[in-house]
C-alpha cells in the first residue's frame, strides 16, 4: 500500500515530477521519524510564511540553517562541553536534523534565535511572468480584414 499510481496526472499535466517524488518520499520515509525538536509551521498571510522551531539549550554558533534544491535543512549540533551528573535530564541536548521540502517561488528570507525559539522566515515571490496578466479586447474598428482579391480583366483589351 506503499505506492501511489500517479500516472493519470502525468497524462495531462507537465512539470509535476517534484510532486511524484515528494509523494513516493513521504510514503517511503520511515514512519517513526523523531519528533524532535518540536516545531511549528504558521501562514503568516497569503505570501508569507514562518517555520519555528524549539531549540532551547542551543546556541546560535551551534544551529545551522541551508537551502538546497529546494529543501530547507535545519542542523543543531550540540557540543558536551562539561561533564554533569543528573539526578533527572528532562531537556533534550541531542544532535538533531530537521528537513522541510519548499514550494517552487519560496524563499528564506531571514532567521531569528529568540528565548529557545528559532523562527525562519518564508516568502512567496512569484516572478511577473508567472502572475496571471488580464489581456484587454479591443473595440475598435482597427481590425485587420480579410478581403478576397479581385482579379482583373484588363488583359482582354485589344489594342
């Protein structure tokens, strides 16, 4: 029940293969991924969008935030850096790898580090070229006619 026969959207639509992909990878991953950290993902407005993600007991030198092909990755590394002996540990000081596949136009356009929460922040920028264009429908008389042409007789003249 692992596959997903995409095949009757291929048939009339073009450049949906990152969506096949990302559909046969959210089925192929492994099911009891960590829930770890914690996050949240929050539509801001119609083109703005933040990710936040609780990451108390991380520095900003020990947190690192790429974008590639389309895919934000968010890295924390957490250094031991003494020796403590706990009676209970309850905070998570683990090593963690956070992945979010983005939308085609979505862009980081900033990162925040503020009281255990680290907040990214996301905008859609669809080109101009791809923002839908009203096309104006001309009234005028200045439509290009198509006339038959008239053939001339002129050559039967006897001279």
């Amino acid at each position: 029940m692992n596959a997903i026969d995409l095949t009757p959207l291929y048939r009339s639509s073009v450049g949906f293969d990152r969506l096949g992909s990302l559909i046969n990878h959210a089925l192929t991953t492994e099911s009891t991924t960590s829930g770890y950290p914690p996050y949240n993902i929050e539509a801001l407005d119609e083109n703005r969008y933040a990710i936040t993600l609780a990451v108390a007991g991380f520095s900003q030198e020990e947190l690192d935030i790429q974008v590639e092909k389309g895919v934000l990755t968010v890295r924390g590394d957490k250094h031991a850096k003494e020796e403590r002996t706990y009676l209970y540990q309850g905070i998570a000081n683990r090593t963690f790898e956070r992945k979010f596949n983005l939308a085609d136009y979505i862009e980081v356009t900033g990162a925040d580090l503020s009281n255990g929460l680290l907040t990214i922040s996301l905008l859609k920028e669809i080109p101009e070229a791809m923002k839908p264009k009203s096309i104006a429908i001309n009234q005028d008389g200045n439509v290009l006619e198509h006339k038959a042409e008239e053939k001339s007789t002129k050559g039967d003249k006897a001279a």
